[in-house]
C-alpha cells in the first residue's frame, strides 16, 4: 500500500504541474500584465484545499484540475471536438 501511495501521489503532483503550467502560460499569454499576475497561478494552486487534499489523503484532484484545464484551453482554442473528448475523460 505505502508504494502505491506514493506512485499515486507522484501522479498527482505530475498532473497539478502540468495544469498549472498549462494555465500560467494561458494567462501569461492572454493578458499583459507581468508574472506578478501569472505567478498567482501557480502559488493559489498549491495553497487551495483540493490540493491539499490530494496531497494529504490520495484525493484525485490533480488529474481532475489537468483534465479541465485541458478542456477549457482546448475549447478556448476553438477545438470543440478535443475538448470534448477531454471532458468525457472527467467521467472517469
């Protein structure tokens, strides 16, 4: 059990990285303002309960958090089929 935690928690901590990275360069991009703005990204998303959870109790949350992410830049991007796809993964 202590080894499939850990590789579980490692997933996690792979995919909050991917998502905030994802959203950071979302802001970053899409408004002017320096990384005072997109370094919020990063800093509210390790602080937030659900990833406190996930850290804490082996909670999914982080696979969740890069599944909307995905799906929210892919339907930003006007890709509606892969966000789509995307969004059927939450169902997961």
């Amino acid at each position: 059990f202590p080894t499939a935690l850990l590789l579980w928690t490692l997933l996690n901590a792979a995919a909050f990285a991917a998502a905030m990275v994802l959203l950071a360069q979302h802001v970053r991009t899409s408004t002017r303002a320096g990384p005072r703005l997109w370094m919020l990204v990063p800093v509210l998303t390790l602080l937030s309960y659900p990833c406190i959870q996930a850290f804490g109790h082996g909670q999914s949350s982080g696979i969740s958090l890069l599944l909307v992410t995905a799906t929210a830049l892919a339907w930003h991007g006007r890709h509606a089929l892969l966000a789509g796809m995307l969004c059927w993964l939450l169902f997961y």
